[in-house]
C-alpha cells in the first residue's frame, strides 16, 4: 500500500458519512446499552468496515458535518475536487 493520497469520490464519501451517522445513532441507543457501548467509537467502527484510514474517516465526517444539505436528501452534499 502506498503513502499517495487516494481521492475519494462524492458517492464514497455518502456512503462513509452514512455508515457513521448510523454507528453514532446506534451509540445513542439506551434501549440497549451493550451495542451503544460497542459504537462509542464510531469513526474507529466505520473505518474498520469501511476499509479505510480513520484520518479519512475523520476528514469526511469534519466535511459532512459542515456542508450544506441536499434539498432533496437532507443529506450532505460532498464535493470532490480534481486535480
């Protein structure tokens, strides 16, 4: 594996951002304690099913959290900027 940065496509990141909104909102579940406890740490959980680098976990849920939404999704909108 490679130290080059990967550029990673809108679509990619949607589905990162969702696998972690999902992990965040389980870790909120107090109907049961034991799965909350297991998603406190939901970027790890994501990266680890996600197959990628918590840092890249990181930098899509920073640029998720600050993007505009979707009229039609509700959803971020993620940009992928070329080179």
């Amino acid at each position: 594996m490679s130290n080059r940065s990967v550029d990673i496509h809108s679509q990619t990141k949607k589905m990162i951002f969702s696998v972690y909104s999902y992990f965040k909102k389980l870790s909120k579940d107090s109907t049961n304690p034991e799965v909350a406890n297991f998603f406190l740490q939901a970027q790890q959980k994501t990266s680890e099913a996600c197959g990628i680098s918590i840092g890249s976990v990181k930098r899509i849920t920073s640029e998720g959290s600050k993007a505009p939404l979707d009229p039609e999704t509700e959803e971020p909108k993620f940009t992928v900027f070329s080179s």
